[in-house]
C-alpha cells in the first residue's frame, strides 16, 4: 500500500516536536484503526468514502499488533501489521468497489492518519476483505 500522511498527522508531528505540543497531540495509544474507502477526493485532508457495505466496520489493530518501527540509523521507517486484518463478511447492500485503505484514531468519525492507494477489489455479499500479515505497511523516509 503506498501511503500519504495527512496534513493533521504531519501539523501535530512538527507541532509537537517544535511548539512544545501546543496542539495536544497525543499517542491513540490502542486505539489505531484500520479502515477501507471506495474513493477518495484528497488523501492530504483525510477526504474520503468510506466503504459501507452491511456489517463493514473499521478494523482495530493494538499497538502490539504493528511490527517494530526500526532503529535510528536506518533511513526508511515502517511501521508492518504483524497479523491479519479482517473484515466481517458482507452481508450485501450492494458491490463496493475498495480503492483505499486509511489509518484513523477512532473506530468512527475521529482523524484519518495515513491513507493508501490498494489495488481495487470488489466486495460482494459473502465477501470477507482480509490484509494479510505484512502487506499493510506504513512508510516515512
């Protein structure tokens, strides 16, 4: 999955580090979710469709649930899901057409992190939506 940090994501990070936090950023600690958009009109805000077909819901991942980030010598950070990520099977309301996966702090509504191009799949009824272990990757370089 290519991967775009949005605009709050980046304002809180340099925000954090060069005005002593003035924006309240915290750590969403356990309480990182993996989502799925069948469009988006612009990664940098965090603007997308989310995905609606019956019983979608956007996917927690624990903290323990990400691969180690790496070290400080190293150019390339990522940060890798260490086990599956599924999605409850759909239970129809028409095909979805998934484009995007996105990173939020909150299982609804709350900030979009990270948004990612994926290859497109079509979800049906039946359809489970699964990321295997170790293709969600989030990159910083």
């Amino acid at each position: 999955m290519a991967n775009e940090a949005t605009n709050y994501l980046e304002r809180r990070v340099l925000d954090f580090i060069f005005k002593n936090n003035a924006l309240s950023f915290s750590s969403p600690g356990n309480s990182i979710y993996v989502g799925l958009a069948t469009a988006v009109s612009a990664a940098e805000t965090g603007s997308l469709t989310e995905a609606n077909f019956t019983n979608y819901a956007r996917q927690q991942v624990a903290a323990s649930g990400w691969t180690t980030i790496g070290s400080d010598s190293t150019d390339t950070q990522t940060a890798t899901n260490a086990a599956n990520i599924e999605f409850p099977a759909s239970g129809g309301g028409g095909d979805d057409a998934i484009t995007h996966a996105f990173i939020a702090d909150a299982s609804s509504s709350g900030n979009i992190l990270f948004v990612g191009t994926i290859t497109n799949r079509t979800i049906s009824t039946g359809d489970i939506f699964r990321i295997n272990a170790g293709n969600l990757t989030i990159t910083l370089s």
